[in-house]
C-alpha cells in the first residue's frame, strides 16, 4: 500500500497546529471538565442564544438573554470584532436585519414590543418601537385552541406548502420499552438504550374542529391519570394527605466543587 507523504504531512502538521490551538485556549471547569475551543474567543454577555447575519454579509447580530444584562452586540464580519453594544430592558430570542442591511429589529421581551434600531457609523441606535399589547402580566400570546397527539418529545413542526398537512418529528418516538424480555426482539442496530430509543416522523393532516377537539381529548386522556389514596403509595397524592414510610432520602454524589455550588445558591 503506497502513502502520499505530501498528504500525509499536510494531516500532521494541521492536527498539530489545531492540536495547539486548542492546549492554547483550554480551560478547565469547575467539575473538572476541560473545554478547548478552536478559533479566536470573544466575551459576550450573559446567555447569547441567537445569531443573525446581515443580508449584505458586513453585520452578525447577537442576542445575550440572561439574568444579568440584556442586550444587543453588533459585530463587523470583516474586522472580526465587536462594535457596537446597546442593552435593553428585556430581550429574547428574535431577530431580524431589514433587506438594505442598515436597521435590526429585536424582540423586547414580555414588554411587548420589538426595538427597532439603525445602524449610524456602525453603531445601534434606537429610533422605533412596536407595541403588540401591553407590558408584562398582560399576557399577549395566542391562545392554544386545542393538542395534537405525538410521539414523545416533538421537537419540530413543519407544514406543507399546501397548509393541509402538519410534518412533525419527535426526539424519543414512542419510547424505549424493555431492553430484554420474553418478547422483545432484538432490532439491527443493538440493544443498548440508545439503540432502541428512536426518533419518530409524523405527518398529519390539519384537523377540522371535531376532530382537533377528539385530538385534545386523546391528549389528556394519554397525559392525565386520577388516582385514589392508599396506604400503598409510598409518596402521598397531595403534601400532607397521608404518612408516607419513608423516613429518609440519602443523595450520594461525586464531591466537587460544581455540586457545593449548586447548594450554595
């Protein structure tokens, strides 16, 4: 077997500078793990969960949503650094640049607006809002006029062009069962857990209002069951119904800093 040398020394001398990259950046947590991220760090704020880029390719726009400050980082692509940060009373997680690239349109929160913001000499500023409602307790959302039976754990929906039909792919399916047994049969893909839990894919016509109503009756029967109190139960129905048997709960668990922490707060 012959072996391109010029190949072979490209994949080295590129996992080795890769390699130390990321022994250059490594950190280690509070539980012992290690993080080693590839590329140039940045520090944004508190909880980043979205990311948008301008249509014109100069902008990338940051949400941070957490519980210190909120707010908006404006980055310019092309220099590979951040211009602009502007906070916000409450903010999550949507996003949006108009179509010439020079406004950002930002969720506000449950204040119930969107911010609307131009960028002036690459910086944000603010020259619009758009009321939907009233601030927080009001509530503005849709309200949910019925529930669709799915597999367990939907994580997404889709609905097709013509808008009769719902796609919907679930994380779990319809669940793990026993991994063994009189009557299971071992699939192709193994036993392990991983292995027999499998994701699930629906498509399902848009009902009319019967049948959504017969729909959000299978929901709860599926979902809710009543029980009468007995001795038997070891946990009581409602706090104080009855006297449970057990007297005490050990919680064994790794000593690390992360656990004593989490007790602390």
């Amino acid at each position: 077997m012959k072996m391109n040398l010029k190949h072979l020394f490209f994949t080295v001398s590129a996992f080795f500078a890769i390699n130390c990259q990321a022994q250059m950046t490594q950190t280690q947590l509070p539980n012992g793990w290690k993080l080693s991220p590839i590329g140039k760090q940045i520090p944004l704020e508190d909880l980043p969960l979205n990311i948008i880029i301008s249509p014109n390719k100069k902008y990338a726009a940051i949400t941070n949503n957490g519980q210190s400050n909120q707010g908006i980082h404006l980055f310019d692509l092309s220099k590979n650094q951040i211009i602009d940060y502007v906070t916000t009373p409450k903010s999550w997680y949507g996003l949006a640049f108009s179509g010439d690239s020079q406004s950002l349109y930002a969720s506000g929160g449950n204040d119930n607006w969107i911010l609307q913001y131009k960028i002036v000499t690459n910086k944000l500023k603010l020259v619009d809002s758009i009321s939907l409602g009233a601030k927080w307790p009001v509530k503005i959302s849709p309200t949910t006029t019925g529930l669709i039976p799915t597999g367990w754990g939907p994580t997404r929906v889709a609905l097709s062009n013509d808008e009769k039909h719902l796609y919907i792919t679930s994380c779990r399916g319809l669940g793990a069962g026993p991994n063994g047994g009189k009557h299971f049969k071992i699939p192709k893909q193994g036993t392990y857990i991983g292995d027999v839990q499998l994701g699930g894919f629906q498509d399902v016509v848009i009902p009319d209002n019967k049948r959504l109503a017969d729909y959000t009756k299978m929901v709860l029967n599926n979902t809710y069951t009543i029980k009468e109190q007995t001795d038997s139960l070891p946990l009581p129905v409602l706090p104080g119904s009855n006297k449970s048997p057990i007297k005490h709960i050990v919680y064994i668990t790794k000593e690390n800093r992360q656990i004593h922490r989490y007790r602390e707060e």
